[in-house]
C-alpha cells in the first residue's frame, strides 16, 4: 500500500492522458499483451494507475509491480503542438 506522499508522486508522473507501453505484467490474464499501449484515464488513492489501452481493456497497472514506459505526457503534447503554430507559414503575411 503507498502512503498519501508516494500517490501524490504518482499522480504527478503519470498525468490523466499520459500515453504508456506496457513491457509485462503481473496479472496477464486480463487480455493486455506485452506491447500493448493506451492512456493513463486517472490514479486511485491506492496509486494504481487506471488504463484504457488501446485494445479496449481497462487492466490497471501497478507501479514497482508491472512493467511499463512512457511514451508521451500530456504537457509535451502541447509543447510540441505551440511549437508546430510558431512555425505556422514561416512568416509568410497574407
């Protein structure tokens, strides 16, 4: 069980919207294959971490337990998105 500082920890690295890999699993019965990405949709106050991959399933994950990598976060998705609008028509006026 993860105490009130390791949740807030959690919660802090894996944003809602966070996009995941999983490597493996403890409990591989619940249809997510290794390799398998979706989104992090929210962490619990037991600091799972709750899933929609993009299989359809909701299997959560649990950290130091399952094994997983980040593929992106949501704050780089909007870092990368104002950088493609600063570049825009590259300066070209209408």
């Amino acid at each position: 069980m993860n105490n009130r500082r390791q949740v807030g920890r959690i919660k802090e690295r894996y944003p809602i919207g966070t996009r995941i890999e999983l490597l493996s699993t403890m409990d591989d019965i619940q249809g997510v294959e290794r390799g398998t990405k979706g989104t992090v949709v929210g962490v619990d106050d037991m600091g799972t971490i709750h899933m929609k991959w993009d299989n359809g399933r909701g299997l959560g994950l649990i950290p130091g337990e399952d094994n997983f990598t980040v593929l992106s976060r949501p704050e780089e998705k909007i870092q990368d998105q104002e950088r493609a609008k600063d570049q825009g028509m590259g300066g070209m006026s209408l």
